[in-house]
C-alpha cells in the first residue's frame, strides 16, 4: 500500500457446503456440493439420481402401448411431448404413418407443452432472483393450456392424449378457435413478461455472465435444446431432422452467442413466441380426416365395431390382450423436447414387449456440465445458472 | 452421406474387425470389439465425410435371453449413438461385450459427455470402463448390490438404503 | 365459539384452550413442500392465482423443516431419498401433520420396481392422502381442509 504496510491475504479454510436434495432451488432432487472459499466457488460436483424411478426397467415389463403414461411422467414440466415423441418412436419402429390431422394435432399439443414448459422454468427462475411477479403471470397462462388439454382428452396435466398410429380424440368443435385465441393472447403476455425483465438492471446484473456454456462445452457435453442454442449451436432437432410436417411450418430457430443465463432466458422467450406461430400455422392448415391410422395392428377399432362386429370385437381383445407386436429389430428416433433433442431407442425381440427401451434425456448431457460452467463463480451465480438450464429431475434420472 | 454407406466405408476400413453389421428401417450399426473401439470412433469421427463429431448416448444393452440367439457370442452391448454436427446424419456403433469379464475402454476424454454416460452403464449393467476417473454408481444408492438392469435382477427387488442422512450428506462428491 | 360476556365494560370469551388453539392452528397452516416430481408442479398451481390455497390460510410456504407444520410429500420416493425424507420429518418441530399427495408418494404409483419406495407409511406417519397421478388442486385443497378438520379434533394434551 501506499503507506509501505502489505497487505497479507487473509487465510481462509474451504467450506463444503450441500445445496440439495431437498433445496428450493434445486426444483426438485438434485444435489449439488460446493466448496467455498468466501462465496466463492472452487470446486463443485454433482450427485443425481434421487428420482431415479427405474423407468428403463419398468418399460421392459409393460406392452409398448402401455410405456404413453410413463413416458408422459419423464418431463413433467411440458409432459405432452414426451408421450407424443414415445408415440413417433414407435410408429417408426412399425413403419406406420400417423394421419395428418393427427400430426398437426401432435404439432399443437407439443408446442403447447413446449411453452408451458418454458413458462414455467423463467418464471421459477426468475423466483430463485427475486421476482415472484412473472411467476403469477405465467402460470397463469399454464392453467389456461390447461384448460384447452382438459377440453381436448379430459386431464390437465398428464394428458395420455397419444396413441401409437394417431391421437386417441379429436379436437372438440370450437377448441381450435379458442386455441388460436389463447395462444394470441399468450403470445401478449409472453411479451409483457419480456418486456419486465429484458432491460432490468437488476436482472442483468445478476444473470448476464453468470453460468456460461461456451461453444466448445456446448459441443463435447453434447448440449441440446434452448441452452445450446443460446451459446450458438444452432441445432433443432425440428429443423435439422422434421417430423410430424414441420418442415410445412415456417419459424426461427432463435440462437444467441453469449451462452450465459441472460441468453438462455431470452432464447426460451424467442422459442415462446415461435411456438406460437407454428401453432398458429397448424391450426390454420390443419386438414379434415381421420385422427388414427386405419390398421387393426396398431390402432384399437371404434367402439361401435367393438360392440357390434366381430371382427371389431376380435381386434380390440387381441390389441389389449397381446399388444402391437412389432418385428425384430432396434431403432433410435428423436424429437426435440423442452430442453433438447429427446431420444427413443427401442430394441425388441418380437413380442408385445420393448426387450429395451433407453432414453436420450437432454436435461442428463445438460446437466454434466454444470460443474463446469460455476468454477470461481457466486453461490448466488450458480442458482441463477441452475433454473435456466432447466433441469427436469424425472428426465434426468428417469 | 446415408447410414448404408457410412456402414459400408467403415467396413471398408476395419474389415473384420467389424464382427456384425446390422440395417433397420434405414438406421445402420456396426459392432466391434472393446479393443477396437477406441480406434473406429476416433476415426469416424476425423474422417471428414462421416466426421460424426457428436456423442449422444451411450447405453448398454443386456441379451440374456434373448429368443433365437444363440450365436451371439456375448451377452452385453454398449451402444455409441453419434451424430454429425456438420453433416446432420446418425450413425451407431456397439461394443460387444462378453459375459465373463464385461470391460470397455473409456471415451470420456473424446467425449465430456461420456463420463456420466458410462458410470449410468456401469452402475445399472455392471460394464467396466477402463481408464474412466471416477467409475461410481450414479443412479442408484452406494449400498445397491447388483445391477438393476440386467435381465435376472428381479424387478422388484428392493434394497433399503440404511445410512442416515446426516452421513449420507457428508459424503464427498466428486470435484468436477 | 364459546360464551360471550362483558366484564366491568370488557368483552370477554369463556371457551376451552384447546377450541382457541385449534382454531389458530388450522388457518394458519405453514407447509413445508417437499417436492421431488410431478405432483410439485401440480402443487405450483395450487398456490397460484386460480386456486389460491392462502385461502385456506396454508400459503405461508416454508422451505425449512423448522419453520413448517405440514409436511406435503408430492412425488416419487426412491430408495436413496427415503433417508433425507425421514431427515426432514425429524426436523419439523411438533405439533406436525403429513400430506401424501399423489399415487407414488402413497403406495409408490404404478412403480413397482427396485428403487421406488412403497408409500412414505414405510417411513414417517401420515395423515392425509390424496389420491391422483397427480392430483387435481382442489383435490390437494381438499386435504388441507381434511387436515383442518382433524386438527379441530385434537388436544394440546396429546402433543408432547
């Protein structure tokens, strides 16, 4: 110093500290260890597995039509993709084409899913920093979703709206109509919250450098989905590889370059408001038709068949007795989910049951990096860090 | 570039050390040995029309009881899926494994992803990955004996965990 | 709620300690959410605008086990949780009542395999449970008021 005494860092032990497994930050059941020194973070590791609920093992034992309900509990923030993409799976397993009603119909209640998911996690991140307003705004809008699925097949949240071949009902008269309003009036609110946070200086100073994913993690952790997009890998399993038609659809594919949380939030907002559009291009163009694939292999007959022909009576007991039994053989098929390209692959041996079923969660390769990404950061940093990956703990440990 | 092709030049290139090959709905694999493994993935990988530069997966598989398999002559897979950031296609690649001694070498350092990855297959298939830093059970509890995956571990066998909490949470994880 | 008076000009109410008690106890329940899965998010809306549980007087959500008297248990209990579960419940301070919301956290739901918990029952005592995958918000707002209900029944003389 300038009055020639020195200045001797003061000496400091490390602190482990546990955040988790029952954190309110940790949404859920993740662990997180850290070692401190200050509140600064020098090493950290993760423990996961807390949900680990055996999906896997459990797909083994139940015939492939009977895997929708559990798939749908995978990522329970935006659960209609999963059953969907489950559904994509295993029609390409059998090399069955959906109806194109039912795939706009796929089209409409994923992306649904994909912004109730995206809803939820900025507004429970921006809980974690403070602001619990956009939490109400938000899930405001996830009832309202909710509503148009309760309309649609009767449940909330856990739809089971899916079949292998289609969709199990079609959409009510008037639904689609009160779709393109609520989306419309959605797509406001999703500005409105963007228009709180985007130039606030308190979020910014919290979240811009905070947590960041650079192109190089992005790439060997094999990141997917919103945070790789924020870091500039423009991958979109959407794009890159299109099912259900959405190569009809015109829509970005919002990238950032920062890779920070600021980005991340700001790309799922783009993402809201694309999911939008395309809803509202699928509904626009939706064709008339059937809403399942006329195959009495795959699609369970109608119920005045069932109750007065024989051959309906034959096809459904058969179905519900002995499943769809797809031919030998093993397939990878993929969908984007909410957080990333979510992946199927299906080994059978020939009968009603998957001799395998593994899943490609994109929260699991999301999350590995995670350690990474807080080193001589905050402990404040890390939970802003932590809700905008937006990890889903029944993807992550299935 | 299709699946079939990237089959065929990889078969081209390792010749007999691809010990199966195998075409599904347009979707292709090639199995090799452990030993081997190493070097076909590396090569993919820099080869400049497959350049399959991404890991996706990596999942084992267990075909204990398999119907109609007999000459098979291992009992575990572990399957690479890969994709190509610059030229958008898939491609899949399977360690066989053998029942007796179940190892693959590691690819954590070509891939950072591959280190959770393999202690998942580890922990739920028993498959050893040599040279893998911290080859610990993830999913399931530390006391869990077995492998909850394999084919004759019953699926309702239930193993308590029966530390308390208090020790269970000062327990080092590992520094990333 | 009992006998109303005025003594020398005061209002005055004669009435048992347990019925004042109880009747403080029960609108303001303050729930600890242990949230592992679905049936969190689900939760998330009941303490939204629509459903809006302060109006039964439980929205004062604590995240310490300290500071709570409910303890909601909403989603899957695996084997390597169960022992922070039993943690946490130890942690809450008497007097305590446990929600189990959901099929999983009752009887371990439609997972009946190696690492789900059969039921929280295996663990801690529970009080109230919901049935649902997951529940619908009225039907967790209906537990609380069961939950109300059972506490109108009790006696200090019973909690230690």
């Amino acid at each position: 110093m300038s009055d020639g005494t020195t200045v001797r860092p003061i000496p400091s032990d490390l602190l482990t500290l546990n955040i988790g497994p029952a954190h309110p930050a940790t949404h859920g059941t993740l662990r997180l260890q850290v070692q401190l020194d200050g509140e600064t973070i020098v090493n950290s590791g993760c423990e996961i597995g807390y949900l680990h609920r055996g999906f896997e093992k459990q797909c083994e034992t139940v015939y492939y039509q009977f895997v929708i309900p559990y798939a749908e509990r995978l990522n329970y923030m935006g659960p209609v993709h999963n059953s969907n993409a489950w559904c994509h799976a295993c029609e390409q397993f059998l090399a069955v084409e959906p109806p194109p009603r039912a795939q706009a119909l796929r089209v409409i209640t994923s992306e649904m899913g994909r912004i109730i998911d995206h809803a939820v996690c900025i507004g429970t991140n921006l809980v974690d920093l403070g602001a619990l307003t956009n939490f109400w705004y938000m899930y405001n809008y996830r009832e309202k979703v909710y509503d148009l699925y309760e309309e649609l097949c009767g449940a909330r949240m856990m739809v089971n709206y899916p079949r292998i071949g289609g969709v199990s009902l079609d959409a009510p008269d008037g639904w689609l109509e009160k779709c393109v309003k609520i989306i419309d009036e959605m797509q406001e609110a999703v500005g409105e919250v963007r228009t709180l946070i985007e130039r606030n200086r308190i979020f910014m100073d919290r979240t811009v450098g905070a947590g960041v994913v650079t192109r190089e993690l992005a790439l060997s952790h094999s990141i997917t989905g919103p945070v790789a997009r924020a870091a500039g890998v423009a991958y979109d399993v959407r794009k890159a590889h299109p099912y259900w038609g959405y190569d009809k659809y015109t829509f970005e594919v919002p990238t950032a370059e920062g890779g920070d949380t600021y980005d991340r939030t700001i790309v799922r907002f783009h993402e809201m408001y694309e999911s939008c559009k395309i809803i509202k291009q699928a509904i626009a163009s939706i064709p008339g038709g059937p809403v399942m694939v006329d195959d009495h292999l795959v699609a369970l007959p109608e119920k005045d068949k069932v109750y007065n022909t024989m051959e309906g009576l034959i096809n459904h007991f058969k179905l519900i007795m002995h499943g769809i039994q797809p031919p030998r053989g093993e397939l990878y098929s993929a969908t984007e989910g909410g957080n990333g390209e979510l992946g199927y692959y299906i080994i059978s041996d020939g009968g009603p049951k998957p001799w395998r079923v593994r899943i490609r969660p994109p929260c699991f390769a999301n999350y590995s990096v995670f350690p990474k990404i807080i080193q001589g950061k905050m402990v404040s940093d890390a939970i802003a860090a932590l809700g905008s990956i937006n990890i889903i703990a029944g993807e992550l440990d299935r | 570039m299709i699946e079939r092709d990237i089959m065929a030049k990889v078969q081209a290139r390792f010749g007999a050390k691809v010990l199966a090959t195998y075409e599904f709905r347009g979707q292709c694999a090639v199995t090799v040995a452990p030993a081997d493994l190493r070097a076909v993935l590396c090569w993919m990988r820099d080869d400049a029309e497959i350049a399959t530069d991404w890991l996706m997966d990596v999942g084992g598989v267990d075909y204990l009881g398999y119907p109609d398999d007999d000459d098979r002559g291992w009992r575990y897979e572990v399957v690479y899926q890969l994709r190509s950031a610059s030229h958008g296609h898939r491609f899949r690649v399977k360690a066989a494994v053998g029942e007796a001694d179940p190892v693959v070498p590691s690819v954590w350092d070509l891939w950072a992803v591959a280190n959770w990855m393999e202690r998942e297959v580890w922990d739920l298939f028993g498959v050893r990955f040599s040279g893998h830093p911290n080859l610990r059970r993830i999913m399931c509890h530390d006391q869990f004996e077995g492998h909850a995956l394999r084919k004759d571990y019953p699926i309702n066998k239930r193993q308590k965990l029966s530390i308390p909490a208090e020790n269970l949470l000062c327990e080092k994880v590992e520094w990333a | 709620m009992g006998l109303e008076n005025q003594v020398d000009g005061i209002p005055v109410i004669a009435t048992r300690l347990d019925e004042v008690i109880n009747w403080g106890r029960k609108y303001s329940l303050w729930p600890m959410p242990y949230g592992t899965a679905c049936c969190a998010i689900e939760f998330m809306g009941v303490v939204s605008s629509r459903f809006d549980v302060s109006r039964f007087g439980a929205e004062l959500v604590r995240f310490s086990p300290r500071q709570a008297d409910l303890l909601l248990v909403m989603g899957t209990i695996t084997q390597k949780m169960a022992p922070v579960l039993k943690q946490i419940y130890d942690q809450m301070p008497d007097p305590k009542w446990v929600v189990s919301m959901g099929a999983c956290a009752s009887s371990g739901g439609f997972y009946d395999n190696y690492s789900v918990v059969q039921g929280i029952d295996e663990l801690i005592p529970v009080d109230v449970y919901v049935a649902g995958c997951p529940p619908r918000p009225e039907n967790v707002i209906g537990a609380i008021v069961k939950i109300q209900e059972k506490i109108s029944r009790e006696s200090i003389r019973n909690w230690r």
